[in-house]
C-alpha cells in the first residue's frame, strides 16, 4: 500500500502537556503515561486520553473539546480549521437513491468524496467503492471487480454500482460497537466518535457493505489538501488506528448542502434529500420507480436506495 | 490477621521457588524471556506504524491475531472440562489435574487478553472497555459479553488455584463448602466463555460462514479435543520429571473421552460442509475458498485439508483401545488433534469468514513478520505463566513444600523438583 511508513518525528513525539483545569485532572499524569506508552510515541495529551465518549460531554466540555481539536490542526497544519458540531435537522431523515441505469462508473464521486472528507491520502482511504458488474448476471458481488480502469468506462455488457454507507434504519455495526463508539443520529446518519473508538474492527465484520474503513497506519494528509469546513462526526482529520466511513457528507447536508459525490456526478445518477419531505425528489423516486436495496435479506434497512431511472 | 502474614510468607515463598531452579529450568525461564522480548520490539515497532504493519486491511480485517485469540478461548475453557469427572463421579485419579487445568485455563486467558490487546487499533484506550469506568455496550455488543466473561472466568480460576495452594502450603484441608461450588460454577463458565466467543462471530448476518447455527456447538467440540491433548502431553512430561503421580488408567480415560468428542467435532464439521455445498447457495463461495479455492487463491487449501485428515487420523488412534493405550500412537494423536484444531478454529475461521469480502474481494491474507514475532511473544508470555504457576504448584501439591518445611526446602538448591 505504501512504503513511507510514519516515523516517529522528535516534533511528534514530544507531548503537548496539558493547560489545566481539566475536571479529570485527580485521574493523575501517571495513566496517561502508560497510555502515552501504548501509543508508541507519546503524542497524546492528557485531555485527550481522558476525554469521554461525545454522547456523555456537557456542552462546556464540548467547547473544550473543539477547541482543543482546532488548536491541535492549527498545529499540524498550519492553518485554521473549523470543527463544527452542528445537530440533526429537525423533521429530517436523510435518503439516497442511486441510478444503476445511469452510473458510468467514471468514479469522479470517490475522488471528490476523498478531497472533501479529508481522508488518508497515503495509505489512500476510499469511502465510496464502485462495483464493476456483469449484466448477464445481474447484482452479484462474487461477480464484482473493483480495480477495473475507469479510463475505459463504461464498458460492453457491464453496469457498475457504488457501494458506500448505506445509513441502515437497523445497523449491525452499531450493535456490535463493544465501547458505544458509533451510532445512528436522529437525521439517520450513522457517526463514529473518532476519539472513543478503540479500534477493536468488530464493526468492520458486521457491516454487510465493506462501508468501515481503518486507519492502519497515521494517516497522511497535507496542509494543501485539508478542507478546513470539518465536522466533528464527518470530516476532520482523523487519528491512526480508528475506523471511519461515510456520513452523507454531514458537514454540508447538516446546514443543507448536497454531498460532495452528488454534486460531482456528471450523469446525474445520485439523489439525495429528506425522507420526510413528501415532495422532495426522493420521495418520488421511492414512489415511481423501480427501487431496491442491497442484501435486503440481512433486514438492515438501508437508507440508501438503487433504482432504474430508465 | 495472622492469615494474612501467612498468605504474605506464601507469595515470597512462592517467588522463591519460582526464581530457584535447575540449569535447565533457568534456560527454559531465559528462551522465553527472549522471545517475549522480539515480541515486544516487535509490538513496539507496530504502536509506532500501526496495524499497517501487520498484513490485515480492510478486506480482511482480522488475521493472525483473532484466529490465535479464538483457538485458545477453547483451550481455556476446555482445560476446566476434566473438572466434570473429578468432582462429579468424585473419580480420584483425575483430581489432582483439575488443578493443572485451572493453571492451563489461567495461561490461556493471558494469552487471550494479550492477543485481543495488541489486536486493538488504539490500546491506550484500553479504559473506554471498563465496566463503569469506560462506556460498555452492554447487553448489545457480544464483544462487551466476552470481555466480562473472560476476566470474571480468569478470576474465578485464579482464586481457586491459589486458594487450593494456599491451604496445601500451610497444610490445612481445604473448605469443601467453598472450593466445591466454586469449581463447579467454573463448568457452566467454561462452556459459556467459548459458546459467548462464538456468538461473536455467530452474530454477524453479514458473514455467511460465521452466521451458522451450529458454530458455538462447534466450538465447543473441537475445543474439548485440544485442550485434553495438551493436558495429556503435559501430564507425561510432569509425571517423568516430578514426583507427582498420574495413573494410566487416567491419560486412557481422557484419550477415551477424546475420541467421542473429535468423533462429533468431525461430524458437526460435515453436517455444515454438507449443507453449503449440497444447498450450493451463494453462501457457498467462504467454503469454497477454504476447501477448494477460489478463482484461482488457495492459499487455505492445504491446512484445510490437513486439518481435516489430522482429525479423521487422530479420532481412529483414539478410538481403537490399541492405538489408545500405546504411547507412540497416543502422542501422535495428540499432536495431530492440536494441529487439527488449530487450524480450523484459527485461520480457518477467520480468514474463510472475511473472504470474499462483504463486497466480493478476494484478498489473500498471510500474516507478516511483524503479526508472527509479537504472537510468538504472547505465547511465550503464556507458556512462561504457566511454567512458574507449574514450578511453585507441583511441591505444594505434593506437600514437599509447606509453611513448615517450605523455607528449609526453598535454601536447599536441589529442591526444585522439575528436573528436566
Ligand atoms: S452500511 Fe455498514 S457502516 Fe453503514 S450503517 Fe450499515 S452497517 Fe453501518
Ligand atoms: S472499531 Fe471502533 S467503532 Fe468499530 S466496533 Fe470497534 S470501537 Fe466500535
């Protein structure tokens, strides 16, 4: 996957020590030490060792949080980066319907997906994997390819289908979350709190869709290529060694922009929008279409919807 | 309060024997020290990298690790299974390994930790899993299940132990009050440590080959042939090298009980391979890709086979009273039964269950350098738990050494009984 392997910069390693007033702060220096320890190098200050799990924080300790978080990528960066924390809409459920009868396969939404949402770029992350499929065989995975070259789409006798995070109404991956670290929002989109997960990959093997993805090694990203509008659940910067995965772009579609990947394609084949909005696009879609869902059999309920546009 | 100095002289005088041996002792003690020091450089290097350095991805997302963390889970709880006949039918030759079996129960529980600890993207936080303390997901996340069952099965083993060694030491009789219901809450324990393990990946709809009804059943077969045939191998050795005395009659019986369980483990395993590939559902590629291959990758092929006619062998060695009752054959059984399970309930679990992945990929997955030398140190971590549990349990055991003979016994420099 790669070769330059992160090393242990003497930049990286030296701990930023704490600025007080942590309420957590009897728990002692000497935990945090052994943690310190357990990461390899001890790039890891003592609030964020003790910092709770997101659901748990009052709103004072949220503050901190994002401050703290900003402070660090100001730090790594160079440059200002907003950490929002912005809330589910009210009255809103989001959806996603894709057209397989448009889908060229030209993957233009699983770059624009990595720019806006700040993945790894060394080991490269991808949220969105597109299926290259027989049409004599129809949606069968076993008969998928993923590494075709998407200078030669679309081709004879083939369709193609993304697969990325279906936001499932019952998500197996959240079940099995053995520290609570991920869960689904009230707007139906499934987070991961980057700063609880403990990488134990359980999710990983629950989820039907591939759609978790794991930090393997640190992950690589340059100051040029960070999109500083992040989101606390979405797109900021992620630690090594904790997983993550798509969430509808929740930084844009929380303050009502598209995703990135909808904006992008140039067929036009991805829909999204509110669920509970009886007029919106996606509703009609639902309703006059030919719709399915992938592995409908496991019964997690995808949010996410293919259909045949034509 | 007097207990209290007592049980203070009994851990100084258990240190003592443990760092007091023979040439050979000492050579064993500083072999493994070594290898649990390449693990720890080797794990080092992996805090520093990350789980990059191991060959897991997100395609197969768990390897080496999980697969050694699986097998030895029914190592654990198998070891504690020869309790049923010593206290049930309160059949004497048996009893003195029920000690034995708690202290390969209590290894094989540190190697478990150890190889879910150093499988976890970020062991620093370690806490987030603590009851109380962290945020457990529980009764939901079948891992929760497991991390609670574990430590409580790790303590209830370790305080049996040593509170029957410490009566041994200052020679009193144990409180059969006490020991009795302890030991037989260990049983329903031991079965659900290993039937909890295999719910965690029973559970999972997304893995047809996990998602199988009978995988806890399984489970516990094959678990009750490769925990028995280590005891047996290391109830010859002890017998050679220490006073302790273990009748024949005992190891048959065991390679009896053996037998029916290796014959059941093989015949849930064809029920299930029966099934699949009868049926010939979709579901049928991840034992296809262990049996056979898939389009070309058969990496799994021949361990699944071996593992296979290792078993098939061994349950005819153990079934025949000739085969059963003549050393060669019975250790040649026994081995083969440890590689057997070994490899099915290892990489032949877990790496059949990942592959094809959720969408189709096939990637091949051997572990790295990195993943072998940091398992070999974990082992070594476990093999040395056991050997100094082994070093200050068997002249207890024995009575040799006690709170009155114990500190005479302890400055003697032959008094350590292993020899060998
Ligand atoms: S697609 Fe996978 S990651 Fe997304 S909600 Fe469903 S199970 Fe979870
Ligand atoms: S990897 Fe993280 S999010 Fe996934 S199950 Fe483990 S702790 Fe939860």
């Amino acid at each position: 996957m790669t070769d330059r392997k992160p090393t242990c910069s003497p930049e990286g390693c030296d701990s930023r020590s704490g600025s007080g007033g942590n309420r957590r702060e009897f728990l002692g220096t000497a935990v945090a030490a052994v943690a310190m320890a357990l990461t390899g190098c001890g790039k890891l200050s003592k609030e964020e060792f003790l910092q709770h799990n997101f659901q748990e924080l009052s709103k004072d300790e949220v503050r901190s949080v994002i401050a703290r978080l900003e402070k660090e990528y100001k730090a790594k960066y160079g440059k200002d980066v907003k950490v929002a924390t912005t809330p589910p809409l009210p009255g809103v459920i989001f959806g996603y319907a894709l057209d397989l009868s448009r889908c060229i396969g030209c993957r233009r939404c699983v770059h624009a997906c990595v720019k806006e949402n700040n993945q790894s770029r060394d080991p490269e992350v991808q949220w969105i994997r597109v299926l290259e499929l027989d049409k004599e065989e129809g949606v069968n995975l076993q008969h998928a390819e993923q590494y075709y070259n998407p200078e030669e789409v679309p081709r004879e006798g083939h369709f193609y289908m993304p697969v990325q995070c279906q936001q499932c109404k019952k998500p197996p991956c959240v079940k099995v979350c053995p520290v609570g670290a991920t869960w689904r929002e009230k707007d139906g989109i499934t987070v991961v709190d980057y700063n609880w997960c403990i990488g134990c990959r359980y999710c990983m093997a629950a989820c039907p869709y591939g759609a978790r993805h794991f930090n393997w090694g640190e992950p690589h990203l340059t100051a040029d290529e960070v999109n500083p509008d992040t989101h606390y659940f979405g797109n900021r910067p992620r630690p090594k060694g904790v997983v993550e995965k798509c969430t509808f772009c929740i930084q844009r579609t929380r303050k009502g922009l598209y995703p990135a990947c909808v904006e992008i394609c140039p067929t036009g084949s991805r829909k999204f929008g509110n669920l509970l909005d009886k007029t919106s696009e996606i509703r009609y879609i639902l309703e006059n279409k030919r719709v399915f869902k992938l592995k409908e059999e496991l019964n997690t309920q995808p949010n996410f919807f293919y259909f045949y546009g034509v | 309060m007097l207990t209290l100095r007592t049980f203070g002289q009994f851990i100084t005088d258990t240190l003592g024997i443990m760092t007091k041996g023979s040439r050979l002792y000492y050579a064993w003690i500083g072999f493994l020290l070594l290898l649990i020091g390449m693990g720890a450089i080797a794990y080092v290097g992996q805090l520093n990298h990350g789980l990059l350095v191991t060959n897991m991805r997100d395609q197969v997302s768990w390897g080496f690790y999980i697969g050694n963390f699986t097998f030895l889970v029914g190592v654990a709880a198998a070891a504690i299974m020869l309790v049923i006949p010593a206290y049930i039918y309160d059949w004497e030759p048996i009893k003195e390994i029920t000690i034995l079996g708690e202290m390969l129960a209590i290894s094989a529980l540190v190697m478990c930790l150890g190889f879910v600890m150093v499988d976890i993207g970020r062991p620093d936080r370690f806490w987030h899993i603590m009851p109380l303390v962290g945020r457990l997901n529980w009764p939901q996340s079948m891992l929760a299940w497991d991390v609670i069952v574990l430590n409580l099965y790790l303590l209830l083993n370790w305080f049996v132990v040593t509170y029957l060694l410490f009566c041994a030491y200052t020679e009193r009789h144990y409180v059969k009050k006490l020991v009795l219901p302890l030991v037989l809450l260990s049983i329903p324990m031991a079965v659900s440590i290993h039937t909890v393990t295999a719910y965690l990946y029973n559970g999972l709809a997304a893995r047809p080959f996990w998602n199988s009804a009978i995988l806890a059943p399984r489970f516990l077969a094959s678990a009750f042939c490769s925990g028995p045939a280590i005891l047996l191998i290391l109830l010859q050795v002890l017998r050679k090298t220490t006073k302790l005395s273990i009748k024949d009659e005992a190891i048959f019986k065991i390679a009896e009980l053996m037998a029916y369980t290796m014959g059941f483990n093989l015949f849930l395993t064809a029920a299930e391979a029966f099934k699949e590939l009868y049926s010939g559902t979709e579901h049928m590629v991840y034992f296809q890709y262990l049996l056979f291959g898939l389009k070309g990758h058969n990496t799994l092929v021949p361990y699944a086979w071996a593992s296979i006619i290792f078993g098939f062998v061994a349950f005819i060695l153990f079934l025949v009273p000739r085969t059963r009752t003549n050393w060669v054959t019975l250790n040649i059984g026994c081995v083969l039964i440890y590689a057997s399970v070994y490899i099915e309930k290892g990489m032949g679990l877990i790496i059949p269950g990942l592959t094809p992945d959720a969408l189709g990929e096939i990637f091949v997955y051997t572990p790295s350098f990195t993943e072998i030398t940091v398992a070999a140190g974990i082992f070594a971590i476990g093999f040395l738990v056991f050997t100094l549990m082994l070093k200050a349990a068997v002249p207890m055991m024995l009575g040799e050494f006690t709170l009155s003979k114990g500190r005479k016994a302890a400055s003697e420099p032959e008094a350590g009984p292993i020899k060998a």
